[in-house]
C-alpha cells in the first residue's frame, strides 16, 4: 500500500471513530463535607478546610469536595447522621461528640487519662485502633480515617478559683465526651455545646466554666473575656483525634487510588495539625497571659485524684456497654499502657531534665 493512501485510510478510520471521553469526566464523584467547626476558625476550622482541598487536589479533581462549616448545611451535631444517611459523603469532627449513639464512638477521640497523640497514633496505626473503627463503623455504615490531633489539652477556663473538689460541685461547664461524665461524678453539671456556642454562654452566665482545646485555637474564641482563671493539665483530653467519616457505600464505590488518596491526605494533615497546633500553642498562651491578664492555675493534686477515681468509674461504664465498647477500651487502654511505659522512659524524662537544665 502506498504511504499517503495508508495514511488518508487511516485518518477516515480515526474521523469515524467516536472521540473518547476525558478520564476526569468519566469518573469524576461529588464529595460533601460537614463538619462540626466554624468557617476559617484558626487551628480545627482551617485544619478541615485544607483536608478537604487536599482530597481534590491529590485526586487531580475527580473527588470535587464541597466543604461546609456547622451550620451552614446542617448543624455541629448532626453531621453524623448525614453522613450516615448518604446526604452527605465525609463528617470532619471529634467522634466523642457521638457517644450516645454507641460508647465505642468517644475513646475514638479522647479517654479520660487516656492516649497523649503520639500513643494514640501508634495505637491507630500499629495496635488494632484502625480495624476497631471499621468494625464499629461498620454498624453505622460509616468508614473513617484520623486526620487530626489537638495534643493535650488545658484543663479549662473558669470563673472561679478551683483550690478542691469541692469547688467542682454544681459548677455548669461545657465539657463533651467521657471528660464530660467525669465531671458529672464529681458533682459538676457537664453541658454539650459546639464551639462557635461557648463564648456567648459563658458571658452570659449560662455556664460558669468550659474547656476548648488549647491557647492557640482559646485565643480565638476570646474566652479570656469571659473567664479569669486558665487551669491545667487537661485531664480529659490528652490527645484528642479528629475523624474523617465517609459513607461507606460511596467510599466503597471509589477506586482503589482514589480511597488510598484520600487515607494519605488525612494522614498527611493528621501530622500537619499536630505540629501546628504544637507551634502555635506557647506562642498564644504568653499572650493570653502577658496582653489579657489571664491567671495560669495547675489543678492541685487532691483534684487530680478525685478526676482520677471518676475516670476509672467513666471507664468502667463504658466497657460495660457493649461487647465491641469494652473491645475498643481494652484496646486502647492496652495501648496506651504498652506506648506510655515507654515514654516514661524516654520522652517524659528528657523533656523534664532538658527543660530543667535550660531553666525553661
């Protein structure tokens, strides 16, 4: 055949034939976020923005996320089940907020006495923690990933000096989760509000104490106007994960490259948030106390103990249950026990004599 009658035959072949669809095309899927944050909050807000801008942009744009902040489609609290009922495909929050719809929710999150971040990666990671959320995921339909950690966090802000246990009783606090029965054993009346509700309520008076997270994410919030007293060490929560939960029927419906994506985004800003947080946390608290007049107090020992008891009984409660709520406590407890005996060793004591030895 002669090579320009080849190539006309060739070009008429091409001409007949359907032009093929673009790959993005065909398999681009709407991703819908809620979340259980304010919009461009510092810290839990922007960290969820950039999760779900981060699952578009590795996807190359087959995933198109649309995020919303609470309240801007459904309310902080109700992002668990619109997820669950597919109006929605992923829920950025803190799975404690969905205890009362099974226990095994809240160690997912935080345990009173519980994991610091780098014990509770390690447990998510390496020790049964991620095969426990499927499973409990399961139940609900419902697939997750970490994608966050907010580190330990303070004890709280209070309109009164907290010198025993005694002071804890009928206080009215803002304190979700297991930390917030904890404080129900003590004689504090614990109330759940979502974040963007806790500074008009405590200038109100409606509740006469709240914990949040930290200074950094505190100093937003502007708690410092409405309450005096800065306690610490949190007891509550001492490495508090955030979750990315899916439908699992749409998750199941993605391609394998497109769910292993979606897993390295939120590891990705699982890290990114917890260095973030870490950067910006001393930062904020000298301003708290050297611009606002903030007064830092350490819960004595003899409130330390008391929170400890309640603790043990809150976790107790929990195990009790379910089958698959003691499964999850045993485990994360076996984890922290296992992770913990080895920071005692190494971290918590170089840390102690390094800061001691730089006067710090």
């Amino acid at each position: 055949m002669e090579r320009r009658k080849f190539l006309t035959s060739a070009a008429l072949g091409a001409a007949a034939a359907p032009l093929a669809t673009p790959a993005l095309a065909q398999s681009r899927t709407d991703m819908v976020i809620v979340s259980t944050w304010g919009r461009d909050f510092p810290g839990l807000g922007t960290s969820a923005q950039r999760l779900s801008a981060r699952i578009e942009e590795l996807t190359e744009g087959r995933i198109a996320v649309q995020y919303f902040a609470a309240g801007e489609r459904v309310g902080a609290f109700d992002s668990f089940d619109e997820v669950a009922s597919g109006n929605a495909q992923g829920y950025i929050a803190g799975d404690y907020y969905w205890k009362g719809k099974h226990a095994g929710w809240a160690p997912f999150a935080a345990i009173p006495f519980g994991l610091t971040y780098t014990e509770m990666d390690a447990w998510m990671k390496f020790m049964g923690g991620q095969e426990l959320h499927d499973k409990l995921g399961d139940e609900f339909g419902l697939k997750g990933f970490a994608c966050g950690n907010t580190g330990v966090q303070m004890g709280g802000w209070f309109n009164k000096e907290i010198n025993s246990p005694d002071d804890l009783r009928g206080l009215k606090m803002r304190i979700p989760g297991l930390g917030g029965d904890v404080m129900a054993k003590v004689g504090a009346s614990p109330v759940s509000l979502p974040g963007g509700q806790i500074y008009e309520n405590l200038v109100s008076g409606a509740i006469d104490a709240t914990e949040w997270v930290g200074p950094w994410n505190d100093f937003f919030l502007k708690l410092y106007e409405a309450a005096q007293y800065y306690y610490w060490p949190g007891f509550h929560e001492p490495g508090t994960q955030l979750t990315l939960g899916m439908n699992k029927e749409w998750w199941s419906g993605l391609s394998a490259n497109d769910q292993n994506l979606i897993e390295a985004a939120c590891n990705e800003e699982n890290a990114r948030q917890a260095a973030e947080t870490n950067a910006n946390n001393g930062v904020y608290l000298q301003r708290l106390l050297d611009e606002y007049g903030v007064e830092l107090r350490e819960f004595n020992d003899d409130i330390y103990e008391a929170l400890g008891e309640a603790s043990n009984e809150v976790i107790e409660e929990t195990r009790d249950h379910s089958a698959l709520a003691a499964e999850i406590i045993d485990s994360a407890l076996a984890a922290r026990d296992q992770v913990g005996a080895w920071a005692a060793l190494a971290d918590a004591p170089y840390v102690a004599k390094r800061n001691r030895f730089l006067d710090l």
